[in-house]
C-alpha cells in the first residue's frame, strides 16, 4: 500500500464525509474529489485545515437536494487562506452527477498527480 496517495472522494453525504475526513486526518491524504457535498456549520472554523490538501470539486447549479452555496461557501473560505481547490460549476445539472466518475476520466489522473509527503512514524 502506498500511503503517499491516499485519496478521498465521495458523492452528496459521500462528500461531506470526505470533507470530515480530510479535516480530520489532513496529514495522511494527499487529494480529495468531493461531488455535491459541503461541511457542517460547526467545521467551517476549521476550513483552513484543508488549505494543503488539493481538492477538485463538481457540484450543479440546479441541485435541490443540496445546495450549491455548501461548496460556494467552502471555496470561498479556502480563497481567503490561500487553499488549492479547483472548483466546477455545472450549469443546468441536479444532484446526481455521479456519472462524473465514468465520463471524466482525467479526475483519476488528476488524483494520481499528488502524493502527499509521509513522514515515518
């Protein structure tokens, strides 16, 4: 196992599950592909954890089940701690953009371009 590429990503609750998880374990992952997620109002003091971490994030314009303003609100408050984040908004599209993972196969190639410095423990 190669712990310098540990990746997270997960779709609507999946992705705020890999916002917890990068806020919490920040030194062991290397990126994170959160699709529709967000983070709870009580880690918003804590967004700057994740300043390090690359994130590429995918969330549509016309999703009614979870609002684009969760991932608005979090590239937002990476940009004023200079967090890396690439961001995509998708014009028109709701909340199932899970297809993502078969159409945009650049997003793995993406992942595999980071490692993340392991330290020994």
């Amino acid at each position: 196992m190669d712990k310098s590429r540990v990746y997270v990503t997960g779709i609507s609750m999946g992705g705020y599950g890999t916002y917890a998880a990068a806020l919490d374990h920040p030194e062991k992952i290397a990126a994170i592909l959160p699709l529709c997620g967000g983070i709870n109002d009580s880690d918003t003091t804590r967004i700057c954890t994740l300043r390090d971490i690359p994130i590429l994030t995918y969330h549509g314009t016309a999703d009614d089940q979870i609002s684009i303003y969760e991932t608005e609100r979090i590239v937002n408050s990476l940009e004023e701690c200079n967090g890396e984040i690439i961001f995509h908004r998708l014009t028109g599209k709701g909340h199932s953009i899970q297809y993502l993972y078969e159409t945009e196969p650049w997003i793995y190639e993406w992942l595999l371009m980071h490692r993340k410095a392991i330290t020994n423990e």
